[in-house]
C-alpha cells in the first residue's frame, strides 16, 4: 500500500490542480501548472503514474 495520496483541487484562480501528498503531510510532488477541467488534471496524474514509475534520477550541474 502507498505511503501517498494524489489530491485533486481547485486552486484561487478556479483551476484544477493536482498533488501528491505522503501520509504524513508532506507535498512530495505537484501539477506545476493548472488546468481548465477535473479531468485534464486527473489525466496528468494518469501520465505521471504511468511515465514514471521507475524514472531515473540524474544530477544536473548548474
């Protein structure tokens, strides 16, 4: 079982934004951007869950 939870909302604008939140409060990730309907932002979770599963992690020297 997961240790997060995706949210769903609407931010002050009225947009729909999504994050994913671990158990103990913390905001692990978010939709960086809002969209204009619930299911555009469910829709990018779906991309998330299923693009990134095993994703690797690179350093980026700036």
């Amino acid at each position: 079982m997961s240790n997060a939870t995706f949210e769903v909302f609407t931010d002050a604008a009225g947009e729909w934004r999504w994050r994913l939140v671990h158990d103990n409060g913390n905001v692990i990730a978010d939709s960086g951007e809002g969209y204009a309907s619930r299911q555009k932002a469910t829709q990018g979770i779906e991309s998330v869950k299923r693009n990134a599963p095993d994703a690797e992690v690179v350093d980026v020297d700036g």
